[in-house]
C-alpha cells in the first residue's frame, strides 16, 4: 500500500508558488545543517537533542532563533543561514 505525502510550503507566501522538491543529499558528510528555533514554547529543549544526535553522527550544526514567534523569520536571517548552511532543520513545538 502506497501513502501518498502532501508537502506543504512553510514560507507564509499568500499565493504559494510552485517549485520542485530539491533532492536530498546522499550523505550529510562534510555539511552544516542548521537549526532554527521559531521562539515557540520547548523549541530550544528540541534543538539541544537534535543537535546531540547531529553530533553523534559527526554531523556539524549551526543554531538559529527568530526574534519572534509571531512574524515570518527576517529576510538578512533566511540569507545568513542559507549562506553558512547546506541543509536546514525548523524546530516546531509546543
């Protein structure tokens, strides 16, 4: 039996433009994976431990926080993280 997944686009845009799904990387050898924390309630407690399994698997991380949980992350913060980072981890909780 095949489920079918829905992807949803996290950006906030309006009316969501349509873009292919980029492929995941082989291996996460040698890349930097960053991890956004959205300002929600335990979103840091989630980070730490995907950080630790990072870590374990030799994986390098970057952190990241939003000013605000109530806003879209700024434009020069999305820049900077897709500038330091190959891959992106947004950390959701409550």
């Amino acid at each position: 039996m095949t489920t079918a997944i829905k992807l949803r686009d996290p950006t906030a845009e309006s009316s969501p433009t349509r873009r292919a799904r980029r492929t995941p990387p082989a291996s996460l050898a040698g890349k930097s994976v960053a991890l956004m924390d959205i300002g929600k309630a335990r979103g840091a407690e989630f980070i730490d431990r995907l950080e630790q399994h990072f870590s374990k698997a030799g994986v390098a991380t970057r952190r990241y926080r939003k000013p605000t949980n109530t806003k879209v992350a700024p434009t020069d913060l999305l820049q900077r993280i897709a500038a330091e980072n190959q891959l992106a981890v947004i950390a959701l909780s409550d």
